[in-house]
C-alpha cells in the first residue's frame, strides 16, 4: 500500500490515506485512486486491518479492464458502515451505463432492504438477507458465475440457481467503491479469479477473510 499514485511513499500506519493497492496475485492489477480526495484510510485495530471508504469521493480501479472470462469467483470481506447511497457498491466490474450489464460481477447493498446483500452477473441478479441490518455487521460475501451455475454467500446465507451467460463488451475497470453509489464501508480485501473453484477451495478462501475480518465463513 501506498500514500501516492507513483509508489514511492508507503503505507506506515493507521490513519495514512491510500492512493494504490498493489495487486498480490501478480498479474498486475494494481488498483489507484484518480485523486488524493478519493483517497481511502488505512485503519487496525485488535489484530485487524482494513480500508476505510467514506461513501462521498473514495474509490479505488484498475487502470484497464480485467480479462474477460465466461465463469467467474469472487469474494470480498467489508462492514458496512452506512447507508450513504441507495444501492451502494462494494465490488463492480462493469460500468453504469445499462450496456454492460453483462459484465461480472457486481456486489452491492439495498437500503430498502438493509438485511440483504445483492450481487449481479450477467443479466441474474442474486439475493439474500443475513438475518439483520447489514450496517456495522461484518460480511464475507462470495459470488460464482458460470454457464452451468450461479451462487452467491453471504455470512453463510445462500442463494443459488441454473447458469448464466457472461459476455464481454464492457471497457471499465474493476472498482472497489464504486464506479457509482460509492460505498461507506470498512474494506478487508477481495479476491477475483477468472475460473470456477472446489468447494474445498471456496472454503478455504471463506475461511481466510473470516480471520481477516469477523465475517462468518
């Protein structure tokens, strides 16, 4: 993590605002904020770190696109700390304009459901409600796409169905805290793989950011 866009002034401690992201997986695909304002916080405590976005102008992308793939895994670990926006996003790979709503996958709040965590992918839309309010309730949220399954999980809280079809066309980067409804939220950290995983896998993941936030696996 660093203060500025060239990464030349490390993250030291809590409270230093966060400029790039460096991409863990190398594969390069380091996020950056396009400003110094859109800036989110570092922030620990209790053996804990995270990301703080304040909902208003933070938000950190890719510089290009991520690579397509027609089956997808995601999971993300965050606290929602308020209803900012009406539909806030915490993970987007596709842009705000309706054309892409092909593009995968979108994770996102609903303020007039505020038990419920939404994720999109394709043109499937996936639901479910963790049994309260989702502000101040840490979350591990995983999403799956392919042309022969779709799931998503939320705290343990399961959604699932048939297949979905996911095509390209869309030119936007993968973003934490946006594109659009900017998300006021503690961020743990995600992971986006292009491909399908075991269940064995998924757990292990699940169970990673679970000790990394609170989040259930």
């Amino acid at each position: 993590m660093f203060q500025d866009a060239a990464g030349t002034i490390p993250v030291a401690s809590s409270g230093d605002p966060v400029r790039l992201l460096l991409d863990k997986s190398g594969n390069g695909n380091h996020v950056v904020a396009a400003s110094d304002a859109a800036r989110p916080v570092y922030n620990a405590t209790g053996g804990r770190h995270w990301l703080e976005f304040d909902g208003v102008d933070d938000e950190l992308s890719t510089a290009t696109p991520l690579p397509f793939s027609a089956q997808i895994f995601n999971c993300t670990a965050f606290r929602s700390l308020s209803y900012n926006a009406s539909y806030p996003k915490i993970v987007c790979n596709r842009g705000a304009a309706g054309g892409d709503s092909e593009r995968h996958p979108q994770i996102f709040l609903r303020a007039p459901n505020p038990d419920t965590v939404s994720a999109s992918c394709g043109s499937t839309v996936r639901l479910v409600s963790v049994g309260s309010t989702v502000t101040g309730l840490d979350i591990v949220v995983h999403v799956l796409a392919s042309a022969t399954e779709s799931e998503l999980n939320a705290n343990g809280f399961l959604s699932d169905g048939g297949g979905v079809t996911l095509t390209d066309g869309s030119t936007n980067p993968f973003t934490i805290s946006g594109p659009f409804n900017k998300a006021n939220m503690r961020f743990y950290g995600t992971l986006h793989v292009n491909g399908t995983l075991s269940d064995a896998e998924i757990l292990g993941i699940r169970t990673h950011f679970s000790a990394k936030s609170g989040g259930v696996a």
